[in-house]
C-alpha cells in the first residue's frame, strides 16, 4: 500500500488555499484513509501554519451540534426497539406539547422524523434561551414551559435548523428509556463503541485535559479567552466534549470500518437509512439526512456536521464512497475555519487517492482472492465484475461487454467463517450469498437465479 504524507497534504491544503484569511487558533485533526489513522495538531499565528506538541488525540474540545448525529443514533436504537416510530408526531409521547402555539404549519406535522432532519418548522431556539447573555434555561424550565414554544415554518417546504428539536428529542429519549440522556448515551452507544473521552459532563480530571476556548477581537485585534458556559436544556443539541480519536472512531462506524460494526449499537439496516437523504434542496447540491448534512461532491456526496459554541468550532466529514473520513476539532469560535478546510482537504485527499494504483492489500493474508476477482459472464448476456476498490469489495457493471444493468453495483462482505463466499450488502440482490465455486478450476457462483461464470 503506498502510504499518503498527510503532514505534507495538510500543510501544502493550508498555504495553497487558507494561509491568507485564516483566524489564530490551535486545532486537533484526525483522518482516517486506506485504513490508516493519522492524528495531529497544529497552531495558526500569523497566517503561518505549525505544529502544537500541547494538543494530543485525545485532548478534549466541546464539539457542539455534532451531539445531534448521536442523538440521531439513540432515536434509530430507540425505534429499532420499537419504542417508537419516525412517523410519530411528537405529542404522541409529549401530550404537553399540545400547549405550544404555531404561527405556521401544525403541531400535528412536528413528528421526529422531521425534527430529526431539521423540516418541523419549529423555531432555531426556545424563547427563553438566549446567545447573547450566555443564558440556557434547564431541561425542567424548558418542560415547564413548552407554552412558549412556536412552529414558526411549515413542514417540509424549507430547511429550518433548530436546537430546539434537538433538546426535545434528548428529553423525549430520557422519557423512553426511563433514564438520564447521558447514562443512555454512555450505555447504548458511547461504552460499546469504546468512545472513553465523550461526555456531557467531564470529571474534574477529564477538564486537565480540555483545551481552554477562544474568541478572536476584532475591537483588539488578539485572541482572548471565552467564558465557560453550561447548556442545560441544550446538552442534547450541543452538550458534548470529545477529542480527535473518539470521532475519527464515530466515522469509522459510520463507515463500517476497521472493525467498528455497526452490529455493535446498531441494525446495519439503520445506519444504512441514517444516511439516507430524506430531504434533497432544489438544486441537488445538498441534501439532509437523520442529522448528517449531504453535500453533492463531484460524483461523491460528504456527508458532514459542524459545531459552534463559545470557545470552540468543529467539523466532522467523512466519504462512504471513498472510505475516508477526517475531523477538526479548534479552539476558536465564531470561526468557519473548521468547516472550510476539512472539506477542502478530504477533496485533496480523495485526488490523492484516486492517482494510487497498488496491488489489492487484503487483511486476512490467508485469503487468496486473485483468481475470484475479474470479469463474470451470465446467460443469455450478463456481465459484470468482483472487484476490491479502497478496502472494499464490489459487484460492478462490466461496460466493455453490455452497460444492461441487473446485480450490478453492489457492495459485498467476504463471510468470515468462509475464504470465498460473499454476502450481498447493497442493490438488487441485497442479503443473498454468493458462494464461489470451482468447474475445472475456473470459478462461478449463482445469483438471483443466474449463473456467473469467470471469463
């Protein structure tokens, strides 16, 4: 495997394209490619980019509205145990909800799956938050008075962001589960996937850890610090602390790989709907899906979500097509920069990629999969390809023979208790196995009722 320089694709990303308008700040980043983990940090002064030895992996930064892909997570979980379902307007679990006014839409219409895809019109914040006094009411407050609450959209005409759902649905999981938001998250995902440094609350030990927030003064022109603010009410849509390793780890279940199985917290089915696009915006650059955000990226969609709080912005990205993912984590907020350079490098770095040309590097090395892997022939006139792309292996249409399209693309799974059988993970043929056989040493396998042999 040719392996990337990172440290130099992340400083040449930054002089190319960042080194004229970037803040000062310091910043975390991990990126996860051709099944490599890279982690670094880095300091900006002076429009310069240079390493920081203080920040490590596991530093701790507030990472803000990322909390809402977890939540998302708890839903499914929740759904898949069938407590709930998507379709369920909200008052089905929240009668008190009926005390909340609506300027626009219905209160009917605000049902989870639109608060988890940001489309129940409900307004950005609760009345009774405020950004600028740095003043969040609490989870009981918020119950106390849902009165104040206002469907300010109509559902599903427009994109309309709101913490608001997202506190609503951290409240209604702990109603569900009949325990606090945070020990389900520790429980259900955070434990079982290994996640050691995420949280709502740090201990007084984890806080040695946590890198001090900034806010850059335009009035001073320097850095200052940010006071430290509790969410309250609002840790559901932005409470959480994390470091680099543990959300490089939640793309990698969100990818499916380097061990991370979605089997662990959730049906593979779910995940696979979690990145679904339920809502696609008029002109197909972007799409919205259970939290993450969708960005059309050449023939690749990013699927991505920020955060900004007081002190801190970050950026998660990561690509199922390309098996890539990366995130900044910074200590600067207001600050786009996050946002900004994560995209612009995992562009860099799926180019990068694409000029790689190596020899298949499989993992179980007792696996010889080179007379499986080529071209298959079908009556009365299919073809299609096995291929192993980027860590991953895949039916795909043969064009040079006939572009008919039937099993083809497909994504696949080599079974672990077997060397050469296949389970079909994706398309057409979704859940059937391909067994590889041999008819004198030349390979076939059946599928939907074809017979595929290797040309």
């Amino acid at each position: 495997m040719t392996k990337i320089n990172y440290q130099a694709l992340i400083e040449e990303n930054y002089a190319n394209n960042f080194s004229e308008n970037s803040l000062p700040q310091n910043f975390s980043l991990g990126i996860y490619s051709e099944n490599q983990n890279f982690f670094s940090s880095y300091s900006i002064v002076n429009k310069k980019l240079s390493k920081n030895q203080y920040i490590n992996n596991n530093s701790l930064f507030r990472v803000a509205s990322i909390t809402k892909t977890f939540i998302a997570a708890a839903i499914l979980q929740l759904r898949d145990l069938g407590k709930l379902t998507l379709d369920d307007p909200l008052l089905v679990h929240m009668p008190d909800f009926t005390v909340a006014s609506s300027t626009a839409g219905t209160l009917e219409k605000v049902t989870i799956k639109r608060m988890l895809t940001h489309y129940s019109g409900l307004s950005t914040e609760h009345k009774f938050n405020n950004w600028e006094t740095k003043n969040f009411i609490t989870k009981n407050e918020l119950i106390d008075n849902l009165s104040e609450i206002d469907i300010v959209a109509h559902q599903d005409v427009q994109w309309k962001y709101s913490n608001l759902a997202y506190c609503l649905l951290g409240i209604l999981i702990e109603k569900i589960s009949k325990m606090p938001l945070e020990k389900y998250l520790r429980d259900e995902i955070l434990q079982p996937l290994g996640l050691k440094n995420t949280f709502f609350y740090p201990s007084e030990d984890d806080k040695k850890n946590l890198i001090l927030g900034n806010k850059f003064s335009f009035e001073l022109n320097k850095v200052i610090k940010e006071d430290f603010i509790e969410m309250h009410s609002m840790i559901a849509a932005g409470g959480l602390f994390s470091c680099t390793e543990d959300l490089l780890n939640w793309i990698l279940f969100h990818l499916s790989s380097d061990g991370f199985s979605p089997e662990k917290i959730l049906d593979p089915d779910s995940l696979f709907e979690m990145h679904m696009p339920v809502y696609i915006s008029d002109n197909w650059e972007h799409a919205q899906a259970y939290a993450w955000r969708i960005l059309k990226n050449n023939n690749d969609n990013l699927y991505m979500h920020g955060g900004g709080i007081y002190g801190y912005s970050s950026n998660i990205v990561f690509s199922k097509k390309y098996n890539c993912g990366l995130v900044i984590l910074s200590d600067l907020w207001p600050n786009n920069f996050p946002n900004d350079f994560s995209i612009s490098l995992i562009n860099t770095l799926i180019e990068n990629r694409n000029n790689i040309t190596d020899k298949p590097n499989y993992k179980n090395k007792e696996i010889d999969l080179e007379n499986i892997l080529g071209t298959y022939f079908a009556e009365p006139g299919l073809y299609l390809d096995i291929n192993y792309i980027n860590g991953e292996f895949w039916l795909l249409n043969n064009d040079d023979y006939n572009k008919y399209k039937m099993h083809a693309p497909s994504k696949l799974r080599l079974l672990e208790d077997c060397k050469k059988n296949f389970i079909v993970l994706s398309g057409r043929a979704k859940g059937e196995i391909i067994k590889i056989s041999y008819l004198k040493n030349t390979p076939f396998f059946m599928l939907g009722g074809f017979k595929y042999k290797k040309l």
